[in-house]
C-alpha cells in the first residue's frame, strides 16, 4: 500500500498575486460589447425566466442617449391605449 504524502498549501508567491490584483483591477472596469453581442442572451435569459437575472437587476449600465431616446419612446407609444 502506498503511503499518501501531506501536502503543505502556501500562499502564491508576490508575482502570482500582483498578477492576479492585475486582473481583478481589470474587471472593476467594466468590458465593452455591443449590444448585438449581448442583446440575444439577455433575450433568451428573460424568456427562461433565468434567476440569475435578479442578481444584476440593480447594477447600472451606461447606454448611449440616442438609444435612450428610443427606449423612452417606445416605452411611451407601447403603454396600453395609447
């Protein structure tokens, strides 16, 4: 029978974690896509009535002002009798 050795975990060493700090810095700004990219998975997601979808419900999004022109309006035109 094999003996099983014990193995010591210690922290990554000062490059890993400066690395690592690197790349969480990274994603606190945030990622470009367009909306194409996007817009059919958040569709799809709605439609699943994914829960996951909850979890971002308060996060704020930067859109540009013609699209929220658009939003506003078609929010406007599509209330029931209107």
């Amino acid at each position: 029978m094999a003996m099983r050795q014990l193995r010591v975990y210690t922290e990554p060493d000062l490059k890993v974690r400066s690395e690592f700090a690197a790349v969480e810095e990274r994603a606190d700004e945030g990622v470009r896509v367009t909306l194409g990219e996007i817009l059919p998975l958040l569709a799809d997601a709605v439609a699943s009535n994914r829960t996951w979808l909850s979890d971002f419900a308060d996060d704020e999004i930067t859109i540009s002002s013609d699209l929220h022109d658009v939003l506003q309006a078609y929010r406007h035109f599509r209330r029931p009798g209107a």
